[in-house]
C-alpha cells in the first residue's frame, strides 16, 4: 500500500515577489517535473492545465475567486494541494504509480480541479507527485483536504 502525505501550499510560502514561478506552487511543479526524476519528463502528465503554466493558472484562479467572492486570506490563502504517494521498492512500476495518482486525485476531486501528476523514477522506492489547484472550474473552494482527514487511510482497489 502507498504511504501518503498531502501538503498544503499557500501564496505567501514564497520569496518571489509575487513572482508566481517563486511561489509554493512554482517550485514545487518545478521540482515535480525536473527531467532527471521523470524520465525526460515522459511521466509528467496534467488535466485541464498546461504543466508549464500551471502554477500561474492556479494562482489566477484563486486572485478571480477572491475578486468574486472577497475573501483573501493573503500570504495564508491556500493555492494548491501537493499529494505524494509513495511505493515500497519492487510494489510497483511507473505506469501503475501513474495509474494510481491519477485514480487517486480523480476520486478526490470528482474531476473538478486541474492538477498536474509527475512520476518519480529517481529512487529505489517509486513515488508520485500530484499538485491541484483548490478552486475547481466553477470558482468555489475545494473540499478535498476536510475529505482527507476523515479517512486515515486512502485505499485502492489494487491492493496498493
């Protein structure tokens, strides 16, 4: 079974400026997608955004929702999620730690939520990266992290 961690990643976890490649969200698809641990970037995969411009598409998102909306939590205000799920040595291969990140943010999202999945080959163990924004495509807030912390354990159907 995967061992999972969700972290969550706000505007102000950055030194950038407003740069938005320098918020939380930038490095961390920056590090996620990093061509050494992703096959040549072969085991990037995203929905509903581009991979390259993701972080400045969530931000985007989340500055329209605090226009609609007025609430602006500031440097506090969550912009994304970042799941890693990670497999024991020889538990599985990069398609199925693929397979299953994929599974797993579809099942917490509904399909709602852009994300980005980057699989990690660089390590004995195989593990994944999935980074999606927290509003979905009708500009509400996601529910996903209260979801999370009703179940202590996320499980897959395939025994990982």
């Amino acid at each position: 079974m995967a061992t999972v961690r969700l972290i969550s990643l706000h505007a102000g976890s950055g030194s950038g400026g407003g740069n938005p490649a320098a918020s939380a969200p930038g490095r961390t698809t920056d590090y996620i997608e990093n061509g050494e641990k992703t096959n040549s970037g072969e085991l990037v995969f995203s929905y509903e955004c581009d991979p390259l411009t993701a972080p400045q598409e969530f931000l985007l998102a989340k500055r329209e929702y605090a226009l609609k909306t007025g609430r602006d939590q500031g440097e506090r205000d969550v912009i994304a999620y970042h799941l890693r799920q990670s497999f024991k040595p020889g538990e599985c291969d990069a398609e199925t730690a693929a397979k299953v990140a994929w599974e797993t943010v579809m099942s917490l999202t509904k399909g709602r939520h852009a994300f980005v999945i980057a699989v990690h080959t660089d390590k004995a163990h195989i593990h994944s990266h999935t980074v999606f924004k927290v509003i979905y495509y009708r500009g509400y807030v996601s529910d996903t992290l209260y979801k999370l912390r009703r179940h202590k354990r996320l499980r897959h159907t395939d025994g990982l």
